[in-house]
C-alpha cells in the first residue's frame, strides 16, 4: 500500500471525517499549552539521522545539527473529537506541529509530531488571484499539487473525493509573548494537505495554506516530515 495514502487515519492525516470538522470559533483555554516542554523561549534539537540518509530525495530543509530552533512563537487550534493542534515557531517560520488528544488530567498526550520549513510564498492582491488559490479551480485542494521544480505532491485529505476538494477552513491563534494573557494574532487560513513518498516507510508532505489576518492575504506553502518522539530534544 502507498505510504502517503495509508496515512488518512492519522493526523491530520486523521481522515475527511475528522478534518471536515475543524473549527475557527472556539476559544482555547486562557494558559499555553506546554507539551512535551515546549514553551516560547526552549531550544529545540532534532535527531534526523534518518532522514539525511535519504536527504537528497527530500524538497525539506533539513535543519543545521549545529542550530537548534528557538521557540518564538505559539499558536493553536481545535479540531474535533477533543483533538487539539499546538504550533510551535522560529524567526525563521520553521514550524514545529503537535497532534494532540485533549484529555483532562493527562499531560503530552502526542498523537504526531511533523516538522514544517517554508518553501515558497505568494501575496496575492485582488480576488481574481486569491481565486486562483483557493477557487473551485484554485490550486489548493486540486487532487495534486506541483511545486516549482515540478515535484508532484498527490492530496491526502478527501483522497477518495473526485476532482477539486474544498480547502479545510481554521483560525489559528498565534502568541508572540509566553504570558497566557497576551493578545494573540488570529490568523485564518484555509489550507490542503498533500504527499509523497520518498523512500520505503518514509513520506513527505507539502501545506499550502492561505492565511489572512487583520484583511490582508498571504499564500505560505510548507514543506514537512514525520517525526518520532524521540526525535525531538526540548532544552
């Protein structure tokens, strides 16, 4: 079986019935989340022996082993079924995504954790281009996305739906100060998960996501990996 379409029922990769159910209008509780230790101001470090031994079939970034990733920003959204995504940024829009159960009493209950770097970006400025990202025809949510270089990425949410799949729609609020009541940015964006494989059990995905905050638009296309636990150093 293809690994990229295996991967529905998880994440985000959680399969249409979760996805289609997330939402924008629900408020997070008033304190930052802080699992697996991380928080604005840690460091981060990655063990990605695994993957720099396919590193040169991937479009990601892979991170310095010299550079850990410094946490300067936090933002979250629900999904439904008490699943709950917490992101974790870098100056540099390296984004570190946690899928977690909400569960009351219990700590880092982690279901994925996949590591995002920028890839490309757009800044549409009328409508007619906003359509061509996200309109019937537009580019996110079309059954495969093409990337500069011409690498092909296949959808993952809604496979099984025919032609054009609308994108999944959220509002992510985003925290630049570590105090829980700081005013965050909401950031709404609507945005497509898409994939390939790389090697045998080992895949990579693309988010393109329009965002939109305070009226203005902004198209961000991430480049992503699977990470285990282990992976991940919170310093």
């Amino acid at each position: 079986m293809n690994v990229v379409m295996g991967l529905l029922d998880s994440l985000f990769k959680l399969g249409k019935s979760r996805v289609r159910e997330a939402v924008s209008g629900r408020k997070p509780e008033r304190t930052l989340p802080s699992a697996l230790g991380l928080r604005i101001g840690a460091s981060v470090e990655f063990d990605l022996l695994p993957v720099r031994m396919n590193a040169g079939a991937f479009r990601f970034a892979l991170p310095r082993t010299d550079e850990p990733m410094i946490v300067t920003a936090q933002g979250r959204f629900e999904l439904g079924e008490g699943m709950i995504v917490h992101r974790f940024y870098s100056d540099s829009s390296t984004m570190l995504q946690l899928l977690c159960r909400d569960l009351p009493g219990l700590e880092d209950q982690v279901e994925e954790i996949t590591l995002y770097v920028p890839l490309e970006s757009a800044y549409p400025e009328n409508r007619e281009q906003i359509h061509r990202w996200v309109g019937p025809q537009g580019r996110i949510g079309a059954p495969e996305f093409r990337i500069a270089d011409g690498t092909r990425y296949r959808r993952i949410w809604f496979d099984d739906e025919p032609g054009p799949a609308s994108p999944v729609r959220y509002t992510e609020e985003v925290f630049d100060e570590p105090d829980s009541f700081s005013r965050p940015r909401r950031i709404a964006q609507e945005a497509m998960l898409y994939g390939r494989e790389v090697a045998p059990g080992r895949s990579e995905y693309l988010l393109p996501a329009l965002e939109t905050t305070d009226g203005e638009s902004s198209v961000t296309v991430m480049v992503g990996i699977d990470l285990d636990r282990s992976a991940v150093r919170v310093l």
